[in-house]
C-alpha cells in the first residue's frame, strides 16, 4: 500500500488499489465515519486498542483522570461510571489471575473550571462530580479532589504536581495498606437547629478543620480569603439558595443566614467552577457536597 501511495503521488503508472488483508468492519454508530479505527468515539475501540492489550498485565491498582465530555450526563454517570469498574476488575481477574476483583480504582475528580458566576449550578459539572462522589459506595475506590486546582480558562489545568500528590496519598492508603490521612474532610451528616442554623458533620477530619489555601493558583485566579468559609449556600422549602456565613465548630461547620430563617438544605461548592475554602489539618479540600436530594 505504501509503494501504491508512493507512485500514485509521483505521477507514476499505478494499477489497481491494493485491498487490506482484512478489510476494516463496517461502523456501527450510521452517524459517524465509515472507519470505527479513525472515530475514537465509538463504543469499544479506545478499550480494545487500549486496555485489553494490558490485560495479561498484573498490576497494582488502576488511576483514572475524569476527562469533561461526560460533564452534562452526571445522573447517567451514576451507573456508568461503576460499571466500568466492575466490568475492569473482572476483565484483569480472567486475563492476568491477578485479584483483579480487589484491585484499587483511583480517580480524579473534574476540576474547576469555566467562569460560570452561578453559585448554585442547576446543571453541568457539579452533578458529574457528584456522581463520581456517589462512586466512592464502592469497595476499594479513592477520589482526588482538584477543585482548587483548576484553571477557568483551561479544561487541562497545568498544575499536575498537586493531583500527583492527592493520587498518591490514595495510594499509599489503598494500595500500600499505609495509615496516612489521604482525603478531604467528608459530609457525614446534619441537623437543623434553633435560630436557623443547620450543622454539618463531618468525618476524615485530619487533625480538625480549617479554613485553607489552594496550593496552585491559575494565573488570573485571586487566592481564597483567609478570615472566613466560602462556597456555603443555604435554601428553604422555596429552594432558593443564599450565601450563607459558615464557622468551624470541632468537627462540624455552622451554615447559617438571616435571610433563610427556617433552612431546608445546605449545598457545598456546587457550581461549575466553585470557591470554597475548607480543608483538614492535613492540607486535603473538603469534597463539595449537599444536604439535599432535589431533583436536578
């Protein structure tokens, strides 16, 4: 084929297109290119040119780097997303002998990005990466945060140092049975109190709470206040959200606003690029979370 290109460029006398040994399948998505080699997109090509040649691989744990394309389908994500991991644990377990079915699934969780001023998306990222928070029900994963390192003018932010970091302490945990703090502050629970305040509760504490700083800055990207918790909204029964103050308590975050005198819910960070400042002792972001369960 490659001497049939090279006359047929130099104006030389050619004969009849040589055919390919085995003539490529037909595509099986009508909408897309005749070649399912050339169109990435189509279902199994990148997993057969990609992973099942490593199959025969044993190896120690899988990461996963969340890419933005699925960033509008958050509720689909919710099965998607175990799924594949299911589906990769067995498929190692029946290539490789290995304990492919323990195999320790760590991922990155979408970054912030965009200049989106909603404080309280109602679509987009924030359900995506809720999904992958949901993903975390499921024995043996690890989630990275990389809100704070994101860049809003950049789907690929260039701060890789610090989700390196994040990754490995998962790691260390999961992999290397090593006993160190590898997580944010996680939502645990919550409880409305007198005078409209609501507590919210949290475990993977590290050391205690504290208001914290991002540990890379986009260029452009101011840094976060250090006097006082941001990225809390409270709403009531009207589901209308309102910034609220927050303060540390022990292990908890007070949320309140005058505004909201009889609150229903809390939600955390949940904006497409989200500022929120609330850390552990030990440097890791607290996951974005919400109290709620209102339908998208």
């Amino acid at each position: 084929m490659k001497k049939y290109n090279a006359d047929k460029a130099a104006g030389k006398a050619v004969g009849p297109k040589p055919q390919p040994e085995r003539p490529e399948p037909s595509n099986p998505d009508p909408m897309g290119m005749p070649s399912p080699s050339r169109r990435p997109s189509t279902p199994t090509v990148n997993f057969n040119g990609m992973i099942a040649p490593l199959l025969p691989l044993a190896i120690r744990g899988i990461i996963w780097y969340q890419g933005e394309n699925n960033g509008s389908r958050g509720l689909e994500y919710r099965e998607l997303f175990p799924r594949l991991i299911e589906d990769w644990r067995s498929q190692w377990q029946h290539a490789s002998g290995a304990t492919g079915a323990d195999l320790p699934f760590l991922f990155v969780q979408l970054p912030g990005c965009g200049t989106d001023s909603t404080p309280v998306a109602e679509q987009g990222w924030p359900w995506l990466r809720e999904a992958q928070l949901f993903t975390l029900k499921v024995p043996r994963t690890g989630m990275a945060i990389t809100i704070d390192v994101g860049d809003p003018n950049n789907v690929h932010p260039a701060d890789k140092l610090d989700v390196s970091r994040r990754l490995a302490l998962l790691a260390k945990r999961l992999a290397y049975g090593e006993n160190v703090v590898a997580s944010g502050p996680l939502f645990h629970s919550f409880t409305i109190e007198s005078g409209g305040k609501v507590r919210v509760r949290f475990t993977e504490t590290g050391g205690g709470l504290t208001i914290g700083q991002q540990p890379w800055r986009a260029p452009g990207v101011k840094p976060f206040p250090q006097d006082k918790l941001i990225g809390f909204y409270i709403a009531g029964a009207d589901h209308k959200w309102i910034e609220a103050g927050a303060s540390i308590d022990g292990d908890s975050v007070i949320v309140a606003s005058p505004q909201v005198p009889s609150p229903a819910a809390v939600r955390y960070g949940w904006a497409n690029s989200p500022q929120c400042n609330l850390y552990n002792r030990k440097a890791c972001l607290r996951r974005r979370f919400r109290t709620d369960d209102w339908a998208k």
